[in-house]
C-alpha cells in the first residue's frame, strides 16, 4: 500500500510542478486515487467541508450532494446556480475515483429545455390524456427529475447537469497528497493567483463550467483582444468566468475595458469597496451610465461583471481592471490613444496576463477597414509594440442584444434590442484559435452560445437601494 501510495505522490508532483502550481489544463481523462474508496471518502467530505460547500450524504454508498450556490454571489440581476452530485467508484480493491457531476440552474430559465414545463391540472397530473393509476404528482416528478439519467445526465426545468473533470481534478490535487501523509502539500491556497498583501485565498471558488481552450492562450506578459459585439448577458459572464478560472490557476489577471478613462478612479474605488449600496449609488452616479445613446457598455450584464470581479479581489484573488477609452476623440486619434493607454498598462506590469475587451473594430490586427485602406486598429499597433498579442473575434448563436444603429433615414442613432443572427455550435463557452490570422487579423474565436440582450444598468435599477436581487431557484429535492 505505502508503495503505491509513493507512485500516486510521484505523479501528482509531475502533473502539478516542485512549487505546486496547478496545471493549467484539465487532464481529459480520469483521476485515479491509489487508495481503496473507504480510505478516500473522508477526505472527499473534508474537502467540501473546508471549501464551505455544505452537503447532504446518503451514508454507506459513498454519494453526496452539495446544496446550491449562486456563481459570484450576491449578483444583482437574474444569475445561475450550480450544485454537484458527487459520486465515489471502486475501480479495483485498492483503487479508487470520484465521478462529480456539475448541475447548473437558471432563475431566469435560461438553460430551460422546449417541452419541459409542467402543467397543472385538477388531478395534478403531467399530461392531457386521463390520469392513470400510476401518474405521478409534480412533487413526486421533481424528485424524480432530480436523479441522475444514465451516467452523468440530468434532467431539470431550469438546468442542466454535465461530468465536471475540472472539479475531480481539484479535489484530486486537494486531498491527494495528504493522503499520500508528505510533509509537502500542494494546498488551494498555493494554486491560485493570491493577490499581494492578501492575509488569505479561498479553498474553493466557483467559476462556471471550464471555458474549453482558454488556459492555453494565458501567459504572463501576453495580451488576449476580444473583439465583441456590445450589449449581450454572454460576454461579461464569459470575461468574469474567464478571469476566475485564470487566477484559479495560477494566472494574475489584468482586465482592460473600453470604458471612459475619466471612469478610473471611480471603477477602482468601486472594486475596492465593499459592494454595499453606497458604493454601488457612487459607481453609477458617472455621466458614462446615462449616455443618451446607451451602446451596450454600460449594460446590467457590464455593471453586473464588475460585481464579480469585486468579489473575486475581496477573496485576495489577484484581479486588477483598467479602463482605456477616449471618447472624445475619433478615427485614428482615438485608435493611438487607446493604444497608448493599454500599452502603458502592459508594460508597467508585463508579469501579468492581460485580458483586454473591445468592440470588434478594435481589437484587430491587420490594417485597414473596408472604408479605410489606412486604417490602423488598436490591436494592429499593439502587435507592432508587443510580443505576444493575440486577437479573438466573438462568435455566438443568433439571439438578440442592445445595439446602437442608424434609424432608417440615416439621420439619428437608433438604440435597443435588435436581432442579432450567428451560427449554432452549442451552448458552451469555448476558445478556438486558427492556425493562422484571418483578413482581420483575428487569431481564433470566443463562443458565447445563444446571446440575450442587456439593457442599460440604470434601466434595470442598478445603483438604486430598492431594487431587488435576484431570487434562487427552489431545490429540486
């Protein structure tokens, strides 16, 4: 047993590094513990234990389920909430592994499936044709829904359930040398990106379902453009999600936005705070959320974003944000100087990853525009003056968003929800990057799935001390 219990120690210092840094890449296969199940379980309760994940247990057959949480708690528009049903296998009388699943919920029932609602009758039951004997009660079908289908399906009004390795991977790094009994142990706390002059960092932070592809593109120094269309719910939860999973890992983050600079200091004071409802009425007193021609970047989605990129600093995460826009400037004026603020950006701290979001003229790399053969993009003169710079266009599935167009004559901008037409390729967020640029420039893709419109912040009563936060779901159990 102590032998194998040294290889498993072994291979867990090769795939996580002497300093005990995570991978930044999910394994795609699975973690095996060289240790019998009954060896391993309590380990696995001390681990949602100590990442504040309160559970319930069906003892003696070695499953558990966490009760809900709210990704970035505290939101203050309609969000989603996940659980996990954790399950331990025997792979062999001296092995062992944990198949969890990540269940996600919707309170606006986003993730809702067509078909899936139940009706309500006289007799309470689920169709339209008489009630037989053996019809279940909407009670009794909730219960019902709330159990695995298959191996790592779930059925559920609101949500949807899929096998997380990136969390079976967390709980593997987290418990597996203390059961391999080393002096050395690789912690949570050495993993993540620990802000400077931070007391402590969480075991455990929730970050949404893995981005696919994007750890790749994170590198100290480097820069990654994401060129996006303004006014959907799905960017700024791909950029909060995105940066969570980075410094999760390991990877201090700098995100930079296309918002006014006289913004700031307003912002930073605001990221520093303790999000209370002064501190929100100080955010949203700025001129820039009032805007007679709202163009989406000063959403409930963008206002929401950077609550959570708030909490992940009062966490001691290491997230830094940055504003960069001259909106008072034009044309390839307005290109320089927005250059010239995040190349300051970048060079004052080249150990970081800097995630910078503009819209999608922006954020180019190659010169000229159909209009202007001249033209040179923001993200055209930041590659001339950095190494490492990389430009992903938005991709994502037809929907809606707030957009700022000219009205039919010509003469005026017209803003609200318009259609928005994009091609399917599911519902998951994901990276893709091209062997090489487009005519664009653009290096890859940023896949947001189906896009909503978000309307502006002071539309929906952000920074206003009676609007209300949104409500959670009721538990399925």
């Amino acid at each position: 047993m102590r032998s194998m219990l040294k290889l498993g120690w072994l291979a867990l210092l090769l795939m996580v590094g002497c300093a005990g840094r995570q991978d930044l890449e999910t394994p795609d296969y699975e973690a095996v513990y060289d240790v019998p199940l009954e060896e391993m379980w309590p380990s696995v309760r001390q681990y949602f234990t100590d990442a504040h994940l309160p559970y319930r247990e069906d003892r003696g057959s070695m499953v558990l389920e966490t009760e809900w949480k709210q990704e970035f708690g505290g939101s203050k528009i309609a969000g989603y909430w996940h659980r996990y049903m954790v399950m331990g296998k025997r792979e062999t009388p001296t092995k062992s592994k944990l198949w969890i699943t990540r269940i996600t919920k919707s309170a606006n029932k986003a993730l809702s499936q067509p078909g899936k609602e139940l009706e309500w009758g006289v007799a309470r039951s689920l169709g339209n044709g008489p009630v037989e004997v053996n019809d279940l009660s909407v009670e009794d079908d909730e219960d019902r829904l709330a159990f695995p289908v298959g191996e790592n399906a779930f059925y559920m009004e609101s949500g949807h359930g899929t096998r997380d390795l990136t969390m079976e991977w967390r709980v593997f790094r987290g418990i597996m040398p203390k059961l391999a009994k080393k002096q050395q142990q690789v912690s949570a706390a050495q993993q993540v990106a620990k802000a400077p002059g931070a007391k402590d960092a969480p075991v455990f932070t929730e970050c949404g379902q893995s981005i696919l592809g994007l750890k790749k593109q994170a590198k100290a120094g480097g820069v990654l453009l994401l060129g996006e269309l303004h006014g959907t719910q799905e960017v700024p939860r791909f950029i909060a999600q995105s940066v969570c999973q980075l410094v999760t890992s390991g990877v201090p983050v700098t995100v930079g936005l296309e918002l006014p600079v006289e913004n700031e200091a307003r912002i930073t004071t605001f990221l520093q705070s303790q999000g209370g409802e002064v501190d929100w009425l100080k955010l949203m007193e700025a001129p820039f959320w009032r805007s007679p021609y709202p163009d989406g970047r000063g959403s409930e989605a963008v206002a929401n974003m950077l609550e959570q990129l708030r909490q992940l600093r009062t966490q001691g995460l290491d997230v830094a944000v940055f504003v960069y826009d001259h909106p008072k400037l034009s044309g390839q004026q307005r290109e320089d100087a927005l250059t010239q603020t995040v190349l300051a950006q970048v060079k004052a701290k080249p150990e970081r990853f800097h995630l910078v979001v503009s819209g999608n003229i922006h954020s180019r790399t190659a010169k000229g525009l159909p209009w202007d053969k001249q033209y040179r993009p923001m993200g055209y003169l930041l590659k001339d003056q950095l190494d490492d710079v990389t430009a992903l266009d938005m991709a994502y599935d037809s929907g809606t968003a707030w957009i700022c167009a000219a009205d039919a004559q010509g003469r005026k901008l017209d803003c609200g929800v318009k259609s928005a037409k994009g091609k399917d390729n599911g519902d998951r967020f994901f990276v893709h990057a091209w062997d090489s640029p487009n005519r664009e420039g653009y290096h890859g893709v940023f896949y947001v799935g189906h896009v909503s419109a978000s309307e502006p912040a002071v539309l929906k009563g952000l920074g206003n001390p009676d609007a209300a936060p949104a409500q959670e779901p009721r538990s399925a159990l």
